[in-house]
C-alpha cells in the first residue's frame, strides 16, 4: 500500500491557488521584480534589508553631525543619504547659524532601533531613540559658547530605496519621552 496525497488534495490546490493569486497580485502591482516582491512579503531577505537602514541611518547622523561642525561644508552633501529638500533643510539651518555667527556641534551618543516597518520592498519607517550631546561654538573661533548638553530624542526616519540605496526622504524629532508611531 503506498503513500497517496488524495486525502490533502483539496487543501493542497487551496494552497496552490492562493499562492498563484498572491504572486499574480503582486505581478500587477509591481510589474518589474514581481517574484522578489512577493518573496519580500512573505518575509524574504527582511533582516538584511533591516541591517542596510540601519547602515544608512547612521550614515545619516554621522555625516549630519560633520556637516554642522564644519559650518555647512558641501563637500558633505554628496555622502549624505537623504533627499534633496533634507539637505536644503540642514543647509538654511546652518546658514542661519552661521549669520548669527555660531556653530553647532553636535555628537550622537546612542541610538537604539524601536522599531523596522516596511510599506514595500522600497519603503520603510524607522523609529529610533537617540541621545545627542549638543554644544554651540563661535564660528570664528570655535570658542565654547554653551556647555555641553545631553539630549533624548524619539526619531521618525522616514526612507526610500533610490538607484538600490535607501534614502532618509523625511525626519521628525520628537521630545525622548513621547510614544512614536508608525504613520
């Protein structure tokens, strides 16, 4: 007597005809890279893409932090994986700073991941809890003009794949002690 799989037929095609309706859903949706998205959804290649965000996001604050130390260096611009109208923002802020003739200097002293969600393949919101040490100095000079002072900060990084690199496309900083959710 042999081993026959007509006892789990019926739930053998359920399953067959909900995989093909997921992965012809995700064919229309996403017309290039159909199996990959799909495969993303099932949870595929997630904790790789998680390491990469986090990559970028302290990227992001590394090079944020030398960019305001250097009173607005361009040459910072081109390593800094955000969105042209993120790099506008820091910009003016630091030309507004610099016209009250200060520099503000900051380094980041922890930052913990709270929590990875992914709207696709190519999107994703991180939400991060972060202490800054944060100092104003003369421009001219470099002469302390504040003590240092710690800060807690609940972050939104809001990010997007480009050319194969995620990007901060927008950031809002929240006081340490707020609940951030995920919009």
């Amino acid at each position: 007597m042999g081993f026959t799989l007509t006892k789990y037929r019926p739930a053998l095609l359920l399953l067959a005809a909900g995989l093909s309706l997921a992965l012809a859903a995700s064919c229309l949706q996403h017309r290039s890279n159909c199996v990959a998205n799909l495969l993303f959804n099932l949870g595929a290649g997630r904790s790789a893409e998680k390491e990469l965000l986090k990559k970028t996001i302290k990227q992001y604050n590394s090079v944020t932090s030398g960019f305001y130390a250097s009173g607005g260096y361009l040459g910072e611009f081109a390593i800094l994986p955000a969105d042209n109208l993120i790099k506008r923002k820091h910009y003016q802020n630091i030309v507004q700073l610099n016209g009250q003739g200060v520099v503000l200097v900051f380094d980041q002293d922890k930052s913990v991941i709270q929590k990875i969600h992914f709207y696709s393949r190519n999107q994703a919101c991180v939400i991060t809890a972060e202490q800054w040490a944060m100092a104003f100095q003369d421009t001219q000079t470099r002469k302390k003009l504040s003590k240092v002072k710690g800060t807690s900060l609940a972050v939104r990084y809001m990010m997007r794949r480009e050319q194969g690199k995620w990007m901060v496309s927008d950031v809002e900083v929240f006081p340490g002690n707020e609940t951030v959710k995920v919009p």
